[in-house]
C-alpha cells in the first residue's frame, strides 16, 4: 500500500496548520509511526519550529523541478521517527517556476513517488501556505486526504466552502480522484468563551463527526514552543496543550483505523533504503520523545 500523503491546508493564514503540522507529527511518533513532514509554505514556519537549520538548496524545490531527487533533501530533526524536508525563502519562486513546468499540478506527487513505494514511512504531512496557490494545489493533487484546522472564531466557516469546493473539483476533474477531506480540527479552543463552543457547534452542524472530537485548547505554552524549535511534548511535556495533541494522534491512528507502526519498512538493496540506512545511522542519538 502505498504511503498516504495528507495535506494540512487552509487558505487562512494563523489558524494552526502548522502547530498542528509540527505537533501531530511529534506525537505520532510517540506512537511508533514513522513521519515525514514536508514544509511547502515559504515562509519556512514547521522547519524552524523543529529546530532545523534553513540551507539553501535544501527544500522541496529543486525535488519539484525534477532537477534532483526527493530523497537527495529528506533531512533528519533531533526526534527519532520524524524526518523533514524543510523549506527555505527560495521556495516562493517556485510558484512561478512550476507554473511554467509540464504537469504543473503533478510535480509534488511526481517527486514523492519514489519513497511512496519504499515502506518507509506511516504518514507524509504537508504543511501549506495560507493560499491556494500553485504550491498547495500540487499539495492537494499529491494528497490522498486533507486535514483543515479551524480556528474558533466568529468568522471560521468563512471561505472553507472555497477550499471543499476545491477538493471536489479536483476529484472530479480527474486530477485527483481519491482527495477526500480527512477530518476538521478546531484549534484555539477556548472552553471559558460562550463563542468557542457556539463555533464548534456551528461547524458541527455541517461537517458531523468529519470533526476530531479532540478540541486543541488556545494555550500560552503552544505559542511559545515554536520559538524554542521545539514541538510541544518536548518543550512542556505536562501542559494542557501537549496532553491534546497527544489525544489528537490517538485520535487520528483510530479513525484510520491504523495499526501499530508497520514492521520493516524498507527493501534493502534500493538506493533510498542505503540513504535511508546512512541517516538512521547518523541519527542514532537522535532523541526519544518522551510518552
Ligand atoms: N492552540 C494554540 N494556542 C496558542 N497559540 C497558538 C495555537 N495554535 C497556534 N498558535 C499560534 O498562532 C500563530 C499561528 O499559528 P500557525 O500554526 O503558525 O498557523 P498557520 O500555519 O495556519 O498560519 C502562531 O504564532 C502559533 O504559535
Ligand atoms: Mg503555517
């Protein structure tokens, strides 16, 4: 079976995709999955948030031009199980470079082939930038699902009829016929306000148990992580804020219905199991994170 890509997309800018980008992939590890987390938006906020270095050259940019390929720009973090292909300023000029490309829809899902039939990841997340531009509609062309954070406030249905409308045409134009949407997450979940339970209900009503039930709380800690390049389980294993996102991957795994993290992940004798093999060597010291 081929490893599924999910998009975490909202042409809304602040309202949590890339909190939950971060934070879902860290606490899915902690349930044994093998993550890659691909940063697609060039402001470069998951890969700085995961404490890893920004270098020119090192981004999914040159991957979707074809001019090298995506196993050359998968890097390690610090956190066993979680790989990133990090994102530099350079790939705001993409935009305009793919547009001019053959395909121009297809180059994510064309660069992430090979490592879609080596076993060796669980899950790719793609963390979008705040359009629907060139950048996330390759995202949502290469994704089998979309995953949409909403933030709990007055105006958070506004637009998303936009982005489901998207998915639908892309499914039914044939660029994409297996998108479907994943879930809904409401970030920024204030339980004190009258209004963050009225918006919760408000989006229940159209969207059902498409819904995580798992509600991400607004908290102080959440917002401060990122500026420690670390993602919450790891910067304050005890806060409400960890606690949640620890439910949301327990939550993800059952709605998949996804086992344990699959056995051997790779055939050994292909070029990307050896650069495979070399990182995990090299990452050896890598850090657990804690349960
Ligand atoms: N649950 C939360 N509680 C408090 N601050 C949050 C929370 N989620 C996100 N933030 C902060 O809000 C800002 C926007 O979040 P971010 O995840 O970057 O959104 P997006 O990727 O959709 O633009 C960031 O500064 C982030 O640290
Ligand atoms: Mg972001």
């Amino acid at each position: 079976m081929a490893t599924p890509v999910i998009a975490i997309a909202n042409q809304k800018g602040g309202v949590g995709k890339t909190t939950t980008a971060i934070n879902l992939a860290a606490c899915l590890t902690v349930q044994r999955q093998n993550i890659l987390l691909i940063d697609l938006d060039p402001q470069a906020n998951a890969t700085s948030g995961l404490g890893v270095e920004k270098t020119p050259g090192q981004s999914i940019y040159k991957a979707l031009l074809g001019e090298v390929g995506v196993e050359n720009v998968i890097r390690p973090t610090t956190y066993k199980r979680l790989d990133i292909i990090a994102s530099e300023l350079d790939l705001a000029g993409a935009e305009v470079d793919i547009a001019r490309a053959d395909n121009y829809l297809h180059r994510l899902k064309e660069s992430l082939a090979p490592i879609l039939e080596q076993d060796r990841y669980d899950f790719i997340f793609v963390d979008c930038p705040p359009s629907l531009g060139i950048l996330t509609m390759n995202a949502l062309t290469a994704a089998e699902s979309l995953l949409i954070p909403l933030q709990c406030e007055y105006y958070a249905l506004e637009g998303l009829s936009v982005i489901i409308d998207l998915v639908e045409k892309l499914r039914t134009s044939g660029t994409n016929p297996q998108l479907h949407l994943e879930g809904i997450i409401m970030t920024m979940y204030d339980g004190r306000t009258n209004l963050s339970q009225a918006v919760v209900q408000d989006v229940y009503k159209h969207f059902g148990n498409r819904i995580y039930e798992t509600l991400i709380p607004r908290t102080i800690r959440l917002g401060e992580a990122p500026s420690f390049g670390k993602p919450i389980i790891d910067y304050d294993r005890q806060s409400v804020g960890a606690v949640a996102y620890l439910q949301l991957a327990k939550e993800f795994l059952q709605r998949r219905g996804s086992e344990e993290a699959r056995s051997f992940p790779f055939q050994s004798e292909s070029p990307i199991a050896e650069a495979a093999e070399a990182q995990a060597a090299q990452a050896e010291d890598r850090e657990e994170l804690p349960e």
